[in-house]
C-alpha cells in the first residue's frame, strides 16, 4: 500500500515528531509508514484522517496485487 502521508504532513507544515506526538505514536512508526515499510491499524489509519479532515482513501492507496493481499 503506498500512502501520501509525508506529503500531507509537509503540506500541513508539520515536523514528523510534532504528528507522532498528535497521533500518541513513535516518531519511527510514523516514519516506517510514510517510506511504506509498515502499514497502520486500521484505527491508526482512521486517526491520521480526521487529525488531516481526509478520508482513507485520500492518504492510503491500495495497489493490485499486493503482496499481502490474499
């Protein structure tokens, strides 16, 4: 799953420690999801968007073919 979370973040001119301490989560988590490396609860996920006003689907992009999709 690819996601724009680094780039709503810059946009938003937000330090990526700033949005972990907002969302209650490591620097590093925030950092292993926004390079793609780990992939958020689904209530992580539904955090991030209301904390942006967003919806899922408007940060996290599912790709066909996934190589976790079963």
């Amino acid at each position: 799953m690819r996601n724009r979370l680094a780039e709503i973040r810059k946009d938003k001119k937000m330090s990526s420690e700033d949005l972990a301490k907002r969302l209650e989560v490591t620097r590093q988590t925030l950092i292993s999801i926004e390079n793609g490396r780990y992939d958020p609860s689904l209530s992580l996920a539904f955090r991030i968007a209301k904390l942006f006003d967003l919806a899922i689907e408007d940060i996290f992009i599912f790709e066909e073919g996934n190589k976790n999709e079963e």
